[in-house]
C-alpha cells in the first residue's frame, strides 16, 4: 500500500514538474527572434510609423518601383494571390486611385 501511494506520489510530482521544464525551453525560441525582426514588428504597431513609412514610399517613385517589384516576385505564380491583390486594390478606393495615377504616370 505505502509502494504504491509513494509511486503515485512520485509520478504526480513527476507530472507537476513536466510544464516547468518545458516552459523555459518555449521561453529560449521566442527569445531567438532576430533583433532587426523585433524592431519591424514595433513599428509595424505604431500606425503613425506605417504611415509615414507608405506616404515616403507613395512620394518616392523608386521606393514605389521597388515595393511593386517585391510585390509581383512574391505572387509571380500565385494566380490567386494575383487576383486577391488586385481585389484588394479595386475595392479601396484611396489604394485604388493611386495606383491609376503611378500607372499614368509611366
């Protein structure tokens, strides 16, 4: 009776113990975030930030070139994506008026 309740009591303390061990190790992978991809998400937080970085871009015609070529490398065989980005770009009207302006513009 006494073997089997400290066998009980050990694989309790046992069970007890697996989420402490295996937290820290969780804790290590999300502390290997590069530091240039931590700053990005920061920014990315802040819509003042991300707005100014899209109006730099919408002024600058090479950002603009730039921005539209990783855009078309990204989705180049993605016939779906293709078509979400261009969905997207028709039903907002402010991303819609700007993209006939830069393509009057060339």
């Amino acid at each position: 009776m006494k073997r089997n309740l400290f066998i009980l009591v050990i694989i309790a303390v046992f069970i007890m113990m697996l989420p402490v061990t295996t937290l820290p190790q969780e804790k290590k992978r999300i502390m290997n975030v590069n530091p240039y991809q931590m700053q990005i998400m920061e920014i990315m937080r802040d819509s003042s930030s991300v707005n100014n970085i899209m109006d730099r871009i919408a002024s600058d015609s090479g950002m603009r070139i730039k921005l539209m070529d990783k855009i078309i490398n990204r989705i180049h065989r993605d016939s779906s994506a293709v078509m979400e980005l261009c969905k997207m770009i028709k039903d907002d009207k402010e991303m819609h008026s700007i993209m006939m302006k830069m393509m009057q513009q060339e």
